[in-house]
C-alpha cells in the first residue's frame, strides 16, 4: 500500500465544463465536368465519362462580400485550385 498526499485545504475543486462538440457542416461532392460542363467540351465521350469519374471535387458555397484571404494562403499547395461560379 502507498501513501496518498492530502490535497491542501481550499475551495472545491470544480468539475471541468466542456461545449458540445459541433456537428462538422455536411460536405457536398460533385463531378467538376458536371459544375462546368465546357472543361469536357472538347474531349471524346471516353476521356469525357472517365473525367466525370475520376475528378470529384468538394463544392462549398460562401457568402457574398470579401473574404479573406489567410485561410487560401496557407493552403495545401496540392489543392490549391478554386473555380468561382
């Protein structure tokens, strides 16, 4: 058995209050041939389908007015890319 250390007389301790945690905001993916149809305008209807397959892209819609401009900045170079519609 061990010896437990008193701990000093004092106020309660008070419990550790937490918010909620925030459900993350529903995330919408969509085909980029289907957002901008003219980036597969020219291709043949093979490249044409496996382009509407193979480049899924998150769509977020923000407010009218400035935005700033850190958040892009900081970026993942990778993924960088933004088309304004």
């Amino acid at each position: 058995m061990r010896d437990v250390e008193q701990r000093p007389a004092g106020p309660p301790l008070q419990p550790v209050t937490t918010r909620p945690a925030r459900p993350a905001p529903p995330v919408e993916v969509a085909a980029l041939t289907d957002l901008d149809p003219d980036l597969a305008r020219f291709l043949p209807p093979d490249r044409a389908s496996a382009a509407r397959r193979d480049i899924p892209v998150r769509v977020i819609t923000v407010k009218r007015g400035p935005w700033p401009v850190e958040p892009l900045a900081s970026a993942n170079p990778v993924r960088r890319s933004r088309l304004l519609a």
